[in-house]
C-alpha cells in the first residue's frame, strides 16, 4: 500500500510538472528538482500516513477516515513544505501552476486509489484472503458460533483449521484434564501433523482453573495461547490500555489533555481564529449593519453557556431573533420560528451568526473545534437525563464540533438525536489530537454553508 501511495505521488509530481510547462513555455526544464521534490512529498506523506497506522487493515477498509486522514495529510505537508522552502528562499525553483495541480491531481489520484484498495482489502478480508496463520481454537460450548470472534479471527489473518468444544459443566470441574485427555492429546497431534501456529482459547474469564489446566495441558505444544476476551471484558479492552507501574489498566475515560496537547490546541486556536477574523471581518462588518437595519435590538446577543469543567461564560452570537433569552427556560430554534429575524435566517442557515464566537476562543473560553456549548437551561435539563454528559465538559466547548460535521447540528428534536451528538462528543474527547481538529475544521468549511438542520 506504501509502496502504492509513494508510486502515485512521484508519478503524478513529475507528470504534473511536464505536463505544465510543456503547455505553458513550450520546454521542460529542472526536470530533476521536480522529481526529487516528488520523492521529499512522497516519504514525508508515507511518514505521516504511518504514524497515524494508516496502512492498518482495519483503517484501509474505513472509506471515511482514510479520506479525511489523506485530504489533512496531503494538505497539511503541501502547506508545511511552501512554508519551508518560502523561508530558504527557494520556492522560486518550482512554477505555482505546476505545484497547484500536483497538489490537486495528486490529492484526487491518492483518493481513487484509496477508494479502490478499501474495496479490495474488505473483499479480501470477506474471502479470508489474508487468513494465512494456522489456528486451532479451545471453545466453551456454544461461544463459538454465538460469538464474533471466529468470523474476526478469520477475517484478520487467521485461518481457523479446527474447533474443539469443551461443555460447560466440563470446564467448571476440578478433574478437567482427566475427562478430556484423550481429545486434548488427539488435539495436540493434530496441531503437530498440520503445522499449527495459534491456539486460541474462548471462555468465560472467570473461568480461571479451566483455563490453566488448557494451558498445562498445551505446554509441549512450541506456539503462542492466545486468551480471547469473553462479551463482557471485551467491551472495556477497546479503549487503551495504560501501564502503571507493572500493572496495566483498561483507560475506560480518558483524562483531559495534558499540558502539551492544550497548548497545541490552544496555539492552533489562537493562529486559526486571527486569520479568521482577518478573513471575515468585511462580512461580519456588513453583517452588522444589516442586522441594525432591519430590525430593533443589539447586534451581538450574549448567552451564559458551560465551559471547560463546567464553568459558566458568555458566548457572543450575531443576533439572529426578536427576543434575547438567557434564564431557566429556553426554546430551541424551530423550523419556520417566528421569533427569527428575516436577516437572522440567512445568518443561521449560513452559520455566520456563530462567527462571533472567534472572540471568545481568543478570550480562552472556547476553542476552534469541540462540543458545542449548549443554553445553561438545557445544559441542567440533559445532565439529569443522559448518562455521561458531563463528561462533554472535559474539554473546552468549539464553534464547531465532531457531532457537527457527522449532521448532529442545530435543533434536536427528540432525546435520542441529542444522545447520538453526546456519543459523537464523547468519542472526540477520547480520541482527540491536532489532526483531527485540522480535520474537523477543514471539513466544516466544506459543508458549513449549506446544512438543512440549521434554521
């Protein structure tokens, strides 16, 4: 796949390159800087794809991520690599329409390769085309065919060449290895007749003097035991495990951000809202005179909303409506609210009205990307009712969020729309880093001014 991506980018960097300024001069000339600035394009995004595990199975065959992982990726090191050579004053080596389309035939040739290898990779992980590990299985009888894990070990280099399944009240008695010796020796001369290189245990964890008396019976056997955790431990090993000390825990809530990461996120905040405010301050200017000349009342409405751990500030939003609440009871904006202005309407389905907001990230209130900050009336109502929501305090609340980008954005109608956009929340907080923000951010510019859920 690496290989692949390398191959596409020095292709697509010289052939962008030719391609140019045989249309524009007439002559190829530094046909070497083009190509060696290719081969510097295509190790840094093989770098950075890896250490993001973007050549991982189970990312490839997730269409979605590995987009949003390519387009900030892609970007990201185009801007980096400008930067850099603006500043060894040698950018005028390279002509700017040959840069612009590589990075543009580049980004759309990598996209369709993806596409592609996301389709072949999840028929090959169907077909159990990369099921290449011989295996043999110990199961609790029943677990095997009600469980997932077969069909996973199968689909993930594993190719499962026998099962033995052992009764229940077999596994729970104390003379284990006596009333199955014969199958276990029979188990253990299949597994060296046939080359087996994996046993893979399923049971009941608690089942522990079972599962050392396998683990005795199996010690002649030279291959790994692999312990497959049972439906109820399986659900807290998905989150990270954490050493402390010579013990590891299952980080089922991840803590806030250190120091170092607040400080990314807090210097990305700090560059990304003054260019913005650079590039709309012409259309927030204009956007106060219209809404002071069409209806009556302030041009910012302020609102007490909960920030990081909880605590209360004001969030600065163009005013969009007649009324100005700020109390223990508070309306959600509906479709066709007659409390919305006429210029208010356009505000909202554009989301300019949120523009206001770069102020408070400059303030330290808020930042760029994050839970959106809800009315403290509703804020105490969906702590009462939906498990875990206080957690969204963990970080500080965006302009724009996870849940935002995924569709969860504007009214929310019924109880379960507002636990998904507490489950996309809380999946943002436990899996936060700089790249994500970027991307987050890049993709509410390509989709922010057109959302049907804001009104």
């Amino acid at each position: 796949m690496a290989v692949v991506d390398a191959a596409l980018i020095v292709a697509s960097g010289i052939g962008c390159a030719v391609g140019y300024l045989l249309a524009s001069v007439g002559v190829v000339g530094k046909a070497d800087v083009y190509a060696a600035a290719s081969v510097l394009v295509a190790i840094n995004f093989i770098l950075l794809t890896i250490v993001q595990q973007g050549y991982r199975l189970k990312i490839i065959t997730d269409l979605p991520r590995t987009f949003r992982m390519t387009l900030t990726t892609w970007t990201g090191l185009f801007g980096a690599l400008l930067a850099i050579a603006f500043t060894m004053k040698v950018s005028e080596e390279f002509s700017r329409g040959a840069t612009i389309s590589f990075y543009l035939v580049g980004l759309a040739v990598l996209l369709t390769w993806k596409s592609a290898a996301a389709r072949w990779t999840a028929h090959g992980l169907r077909t159990g085309a990369f099921a290449n590990g011989r295996a043999i299985m110990i199961a609790e009888f029943g677990l095997a065919t009600s469980s997932n894990a077969v069909d996973d070990l199968g689909q993930h280099g594993y190719r499962l060449m026998r099962v033995m399944e052992i009764p229940a009240k077999e596994l729970a008695s104390p003379l284990l290895l006596s009333s199955q010796a014969a199958r276990f020796e029979e188990l253990i001369t299949y597994a060296r007749e046939n080359r087996i290189e994996h046993v893979f245990l399923l049971m009941n964890w608690s089942r522990q003097h079972a599962i050392d008396s396998i683990l005795d019976a199996l010690k002649i056997l030279p291959v790994p035991v692999h312990l497959v955790p049972d439906a109820n431990t399986a659900r807290f090993l998905r989150y990270p495990l954490v050493g402390t000390g010579n013990t590891f825990t299952a980080e089922l809530r991840r803590a806030p951000l250190t120091f170092r990461e607040r400080a990314l996120k807090r210097a990305l905040d700090l560059v990304g809202a003054s260019f913005a405010l650079l590039v709309f301050a012409p259309v927030m200017l204009v956007t106060a005179l219209l809404i002071k000349l069409t209806s009556k009342g302030p041009v910012f409405f302020r609102q007490t909303r909960h920030g990081f751990g909880g605590r209360a500030f004001k969030i600065f939003k163009f005013r969009t409506m007649r009324v100005l609440e700020d109390g223990p009871t508070i309306v959600q904006a509906q479709k066709n609210d007659p409390r919305v202005t006429r210029i208010g309407k356009w505000l909202r389905k554009t989301s300019i009205d949120e523009l206001p907001q770069l102020l408070n990230v400059l303030k330290g209130d808020m930042s760029l990307v994050g839970p959106r900050p809800h009315a403290a009336a509703h804020n105490t109502e969906y702590e009462q009712i939906i498990g875990n929501y206080a957690f969204r305090h963990h970080v500080k609340p965006g302009i724009t969020g996870w849940a935002q980008v995924n569709g969860y954005r504007g009214e929310t109608r019924t109880l379960d729309m507002m636990q998904k956009r507490v489950e996309y929340d809380l999946w943002y907080i436990n899996n936060w880093n700089l790249w994500l923000d970027v991307s987050i951010a890049i993709r509410t510019l390509l989709i922010g001014f057109g959302q049907r859920s804001a009104y």
